[in-house]
C-alpha cells in the first residue's frame, strides 16, 4: 500500500533509504552507491524537514507494517521533482520502484504539473537505464554534485548529476 509519509516514519525511513543507498547492505541490491560514496545518504532532520514542508510529499510503500519503498516528491514551478526513490535491497528487481514512479506520475497530474524531473548522478548508467525504460529521457542539463559531510566520494572519477525528465 502507497500512503503520505509522517514524521512518525523518519526513524524507519532513514533506515531503509541509508541501507539502500550506502554501506554493506546497499550492495544486496542494484542501486547501491558504495562503490561511489561513503557517509549517509540522509539523516532524521533532513528528512523530517523535508517531510514538514508543505511544497514535499514523501509517499512510502508499506507491506505487512514494514515501510519497504520510498519515493519523495517535490512541487517545483510547473514541475515535479522526483527523489530518494528506494526500494529496500532484499526486494528491488520486484517491481515496486515502477509502482512508486507510477504513483509519483498520478500525483503530478493530479496538481496540474505536465512533467516529472530527477537527477541521477552520471556514473550510475544501469539505474539510468532503468529510468530511461520506464520513459524518462535525458534532458542533456548536468548539474554539479555536492560534496559535503554527508556525501563523501570515495571514486577518482568526477561526479555530476544529469537531468532526467518524463511529461506525464
């Protein structure tokens, strides 16, 4: 079931998203970035100030009272900008990131917004790929990626996010 996220969920939505994209539990999955970057992908007060901001809906998938997907959405202009998408690792490959992508495409039409954009950092051509499957397409804008104490590269190849998007 896809439901709204509260700030009840921030302690196991940390979890989940952290152990996705980061650390030794991450590389259960596809979608790891620890072969890239070390730290944490977020913490409890972004995701918290993220959550309590009214422009955000963070939706969360949760079977059998386990949060097992993530998807967070971002009303931006005439846009909608689409984040932290996870899947837990034991579970991806199963088709649950589609069915949060296709709940994240129901709430733009919803609000009006023609399209759905994302940035995906450049190196991580299979989840590219993945997106590009699921119809979004390279808008050929980059963007540089933040190094901060948070995200810290461990790769020697430069890091830059592309732009994806899908009008909806």
């Amino acid at each position: 079931m896809i439901t709204k996220a509260t700030v009840e969920d921030v302690s196991l939505l940390n979890t989940l998203i952290n152990s996705a994209y980061r650390g030794e539990s991450s590389k259960k999955g596809w979608t790891t970035e620890a072969n890239i970057l070390e730290g944490l992908r977020t913490t409890e007060q972004e995701l918290t100030e993220t959550i309590q901001n009214p422009k955000n809906t963070f939706l969360k998938f949760t079977e059998n009272n386990q949060i097992i997907g993530c998807v967070l959405l971002i009303e931006k202009e005439q846009q909608l900008y689409l984040g932290m998408l996870t899947v837990s690792p034991e579970l991806q490959n199963s088709g649950l990131g589609k069915k949060l992508l296709q709940q994240a495409e129901i709430h733009a039409s919803a609000m009006g917004l023609p399209k759905i954009v994302m940035t995906v950092i450049a190196v991580r051509e299979e989840l590219i790929a993945w997106y590009k499957r699921n119809g979004y397409e390279d808008t050929g804008a980059r963007e540089p990626f933040p190094a901060s104490d948070v995200h810290i590269p461990i790769t020697e190849q430069p890091l830059e996010f592309i732009v994806l998007e899908k009008k909806v």
